[in-house]
C-alpha cells in the first residue's frame, strides 16, 4: 500500500466525552461500566484484550487473549504455562493489557503484576470449557514448533475417542492468571486529536489516585 495512503487514514472521534466528575472513584467500578456498555453494543468479543509481557532482560511480546473474569483482585485469563508468555510471566511478572473498543472510541489500558490462580480455581474454569477446547489444550504444545498441522489433528481425533465417555483430566501445563493492576487509564477519544485520558495510579491497598493526561 502506497505510504501516503496509510498517513492521510484517520477517523474524527466524536461519541462521547470523560470527564473527572463522570468517571468512579474506584477504577474496577469504571471498568465495569464500560465493559457492560461494550456488552450492550454488542461489539464483537468485548473481552478480547491485548497482553503484553517481557523476558527478564526486557524484549517484549505481545498477543490478543480472551478476558475470564474480574473482580478487586485483578483480571483473570487462562493458557499454557510453557507457552512462550507463560516462560516470561514465570522469570518476569509485570505485564499489561489494552482493551480497545472502535465502534465505542474507547481504549483501556492496564499495568500490573501477573500471578498464578490456584489449581481450584484453574480446574473449575477447565471443566466449564467445551469438551473440544478441552482437549484442544491437551492437544497443543503451545509456543513450539511442530512438524504440521496433521499432527495436532491425529492427536485430537486420538483423544476425542480416548475421552469420548469419560471426563477429561486438566494437564499440569496449562490454567489461569490475574494481573493485578497498579495503573488502569481510561481513554475516550475526541475532536482534533484532544483526546480525554483518565489515568487512576494505585497508592495502597485500598487507594487509587486519578489524575488527567495530556492525549
């Protein structure tokens, strides 16, 4: 595609406006809100959300992974832990999520730390999966190389008939994570590039201070 083509693309933002006073004291109230609006517009995978993690020297990576829940603790998604973001979140735990939702002019983005959900926990979000994404985490040694594609699927036809009447046993490799946030900034975009950036900073426990930045 021509350069200059790819420079002149741009979209007015003009759908809504953020303001101190409009947004929460608590910044998982905020998200909340906006992620039930996001529900409500019926974006397409509103839980899709942009990890991004680094080895322990520092070279980042980054990938889409689905959102499993929230609460005050942090928020929750599953993989392999030998993956290759399931290596770095073990020698480097700090990490970061962006949700960015288009039709909505918004974007959320989040800074915290990465720990492990307990195996309890891991194992009653495994069981509640379709028996084929069971399986499909079974099945895939995620992050490695591997010979073709007719390998993954000669072992998932194996283990269909293998598991076919029986319950299927979660692997040791694979469960969940919660990041848990020390930033969370709100962005609503606006007019000429002025756009509205909510940025809440945790101070304590219990405490977040939020402030505005400059677009």
């Amino acid at each position: 595609m021509d350069n200059e083509r790819i420079q002149n693309l741009r979209q007015e933002y003009s759908a809504a406006t953020l303001t101190e006073e409009s947004t929460n004291a608590d910044p998982l109230k905020q998200f909340d809100k906006w992620f039930n609006e996001a529900l409500a517009a019926e974006m397409y995978e509103p839980n899709a959300m942009t990890l991004a993690t680094a080895t322990s020297d520092g070279r980042p990576s980054a990938r889409v992974v689905l959102l499993k829940g929230y609460n005050s603790d942090g928020f929750k998604f599953y993989t392999n832990y030998l993956s290759r973001k399931g290596r770095e979140m073990a020698k480097n735990p700090l990490g970061s999520l962006v949700f960015f939702w288009g039709p909505l002019e918004r974007q959320i983005r989040i800074e915290g730390t990465i720990e492990k959900l307990s195996k309890d926990e891991s194992e009653k979000y495994f069981h509640s999966r379709p028996k084929s994404s069971q399986i499909g985490a079974v099945v895939s040694p995620q992050s490695q190389e591997i010979g073709s594609r007719e390998v993954l699927e000669s072992k998932m036809q194996q283990l269909e008939t293998e598991y076919e009447s029986k319950d299927i046993p979660k692997p040791s490799h694979w469960g969940g994570y919660v990041l848990k946030p020390t930033l969370i900034e709100f962005w609503q975009g606006r007019p000429s590039r002025l756009h509205d950036r909510i940025v809440y900073k945790k101070i304590d426990k219990k405490n977040w201070k939020k402030v505005r930045l400059a677009p």
